[in-house]
C-alpha cells in the first residue's frame, strides 16, 4: 500500500511537471501523445491519421474519440483511456490525456487543498520544479504550486547508502510563507 501511495506521488510530480509544460506560457501550446505533438485547430484528418499509426482510435460520436493502446478493443477495455479527443467543426478543440489513473487518495488530498485556494480567492498560481543533489546520497525532486504566499509542494527523495541501498519516500504539503524560502 504504501509503494502505492509512493507511486501516486510520482505520478503526480509528472503530471505537475506536464501541465507546467503544456500550459506554459511560451511558444505554441501543444501536447504529446505517443510522439505526436497536438494543438488547439489542427485538422480532425491529421490528427487522427497520425495517432492511428500506434494506436486504436474509437469514435464516440462525431465530436468524439478515445484512444486506446494498439489493438484494443473498447468493449472490454476497463481504465481510462489513453487520451480522449474533442473537435469542432473537423479542428481538434481538447485533448485529455490521462497521464495516471491511481490512488485516489492523493487526488482528493490535492482537491481540497486547490478548492480552499479557490475559497480563498487564490486563483492565480505560479509554477515550478527543482531537483535538488546533495553529494550522491540524497536527491529531491520538487514540484511546487505557489498561490501568492500559500501553495503546495509535493517532494520526493531518494537515499542512497554507502552500501548501495535505495530508499525512496514522497511527501505533499500544504505551505504557508513567502514561495523564495520554501525548501
């Protein structure tokens, strides 16, 4: 259980580091599935020419598709889909990739600390990622949402022994402070 709940934390640090990325605020906004960069208004034909060459594409409707992996077939398949497209008027309008579907428990922990956010009118949130090395035995990684002096951090650490033994461990924390000092 708890190497579950360990991988939830890693799998949220990617899912941070992706929406910084896909979100971010220069360049053209674009997001990659399986090599295949997407954007807002790109052509329905292209989009889905080019994710058919590795995976199963299921129309929902006319607006509508799911991606599944090569060769699956929908009625039996049983986790989200690998991404779930949108289009208007035959241009691609959303993309929602699923980037991890597990432990529910890190989503509703992280749930309630943004909607307190929102509560107290903390709507406007800067991004950002750090990885930390002291000497070869202790490395961090940190993901952290800063929302004026409140925000999240979600860190996770790697111990390496003399011995050669690893220990991982992740932790999520709600913060209060100026976002320079958080550590």
């Amino acid at each position: 259980m708890r190497m579950r709940i360990k991988m939830s934390f890693v799998v949220l640090l990617v899912v941070l580091v992706t929406c910084a990325r896909v979100y971010g605020q220069g360049g053209r906004d674009v997001i990659e599935l399986g090599g295949v960069e997407l954007f807002i208004g790109m052509p329905q034909d292209t989009v889905l020419a080019r994710l058919s060459e590795n995976y199963s594409l299921h129309k929902l409707n006319d607006e509508s598709w799911y991606v599944l992996p090569q060769g699956t077939d929908l009625a039996k398949f049983r986790r989200e889909p690998l991404a779930s497209l949108y289009f208007r008027n035959n241009r691609l309008r959303l993309v929602d990739k699923t980037l991890e579907d597990h432990d529910e428990r890190v989503i509703d922990a992280l749930y309630v600390v943004i909607s307190n956010f929102e509560r107290e009118g903390r709507k406007v949130c800067s991004v950002g990622a750090q990885h930390k090395a002291v000497d070869t035995i202790l490395e961090g990684k940190v993901v952290s949402i800063a929302c004026g002096r409140k925000g999240i951090r979600l860190v996770i650490r790697t111990i390496t022994s003399t011995t050669g033994k690893v220990v991982k461990g992740a932790s999520l924390y709600e913060v209060l402070g100026d976002p320079r000092e958080w550590r």
